[in-house]
C-alpha cells in the first residue's frame, strides 16, 4: 500500500513439520507474520501471528473474489480476545 508507506511479499510452502501449507510475509516497518493457509468456502484464509519489534499478535486475513469478479481483502488483528477489522481492500482490474 504505497499511500502508507507499507510494503509486503508474501511466500507460501508446503511446512514438512506441520503437514500444512504455511505463509511467511515479510514486510518494510520491521514486521514480519507466519501461519498457516487454507483455502475454505471459496476463500483463502490466512491465519497467524505477526512479530514486531514490541512483540506479537494473532491476525487473519481473507481473500475472496466476490460475484462482481473484485477480489475482496479483509485483515483482522486479535485485540484482547476479540477480532478488530484492521482494513478492507477492494482490488479491481484496470
């Protein structure tokens, strides 16, 4: 997201530990998240855990092309046992 300075690649690979696919994202404000992906009810959900240099916290995030063939990006962050949309993203082709 270049309006707000933020960058991030994020890499997927099968875990041989786990059995499962996982993630590992990699990002520029000294952040980096890993967990798990699965692909369920037409959506890719990742879920996992975000480390920073102040410590960590649990997050997901969903990706899903709706009926108008817009793919949707919802994150949401684990605050204090409940989960807070951090942002909406709608991607759209031009």
């Amino acid at each position: 997201v270049p309006e707000v300075d933020f960058h991030c690649k994020t890499y997927f690979y099968w875990d041989h530990e786990t059995a499962q696919i996982s993630y590992i994202s990699l990002m520029n404000k000294k952040m980096i998240s890993r967990g798990k992906a699965i692909f369920e009810n037409g959506k890719l959900i990742l879920n996992g855990k975000t480390f920073f240099e102040n410590g960590a916290q649990e997050n997901r995030k969903t990706f899903e092309i709706n009926k108008d063939g817009k793919l949707e990006d919802h994150f949401y962050r684990r605050s204090k046992g409940k989960w807070i949309e951090g942002h909406f993203i709608l991607y759209t082709a031009e």
